[in-house]
C-alpha cells in the first residue's frame, strides 16, 4: 500500500494523491476549498474518551497505540470505515494521504492507522 500522513494545515501537493483526512473534528481555519479532501473519515479516529484519555501524551503513545489498535479491530463501526479506506487506498491510482490535524507529526494517531493498514 502506498499510503502517506501529511498535515493538513501543509499545503496540498500534487503528489498527495487521494487526500482522506482521519480526524473526528474538522481542523481550525481550514475551509472545504483549502482541503481538497477525497473523503473525511471520522470513525477511523480513536473514539473522543480514548483521544480525551491520550492528550497527544507521548509518553502514554505505546499504550495509545494498543487501544487504538484495539477499537481499530474490535468496534465494528470503526471496522465498516477501516473497510471504506481500504477500499479508498485500493481505488486509488496512486499515494494515499492520511491527513490529521495534530502538531506533531510524530504523535499523531495517523501514524499508527498508516502502520495499521500496512501490517494488515
């Protein structure tokens, strides 16, 4: 799978491919227009009490990572949109782009989605 994360408060790139983004809420100051988005999918995002619970805490990543994976493969709504984007990512003609609203790139939940999708 060719699947990217990227920011979407970073501007949009050719090369982003299908553009999905993977949060709940709709990220501050972003218009539709400015999006570009393919698809919003907000029920492959960690559930508001697991993202409540987190607080982008990294130190509590590796345990978020667990219980994320865990809704991931356990609630079957999230696992009807975890199909949706699998089926997303196979339609496309190329990358993929996971797109999330947090400030750290390396504590995100897209980055463990990415992972997700690329094991699975």
């Amino acid at each position: 799978m060719n699947i990217r994360i990227k920011r979407i408060y970073d501007d949009v790139a050719d090369g982003d491919g299908c553009r999905v983004l993977v949060d709940r809420l709709w990220p501050r100051g972003v218009s539709k227009e400015r999006a570009r988005l393919d698809a919003w999918l907000k029920q492959v995002a960690p559930s508001p009490e697991l993202r409540t619970w987190w607080n982008h805490d990294p130190e509590r990543l590796d345990d978020f990572a667990i219980r994320y994976r865990a809704e991931l493969d356990g609630d079957p709504v999230t696992m009807r949109a975890v199909t949706e984007l699998r089926e997303l990512v196979a339609q496309a003609a190329g990358p993929t782009t996971l797109l999330y609203g947090a400030r750290d790139p390396a504590v995100n939940h897209a980055l463990i989605l990415a992972a997700y999708l690329d094991a699975n």
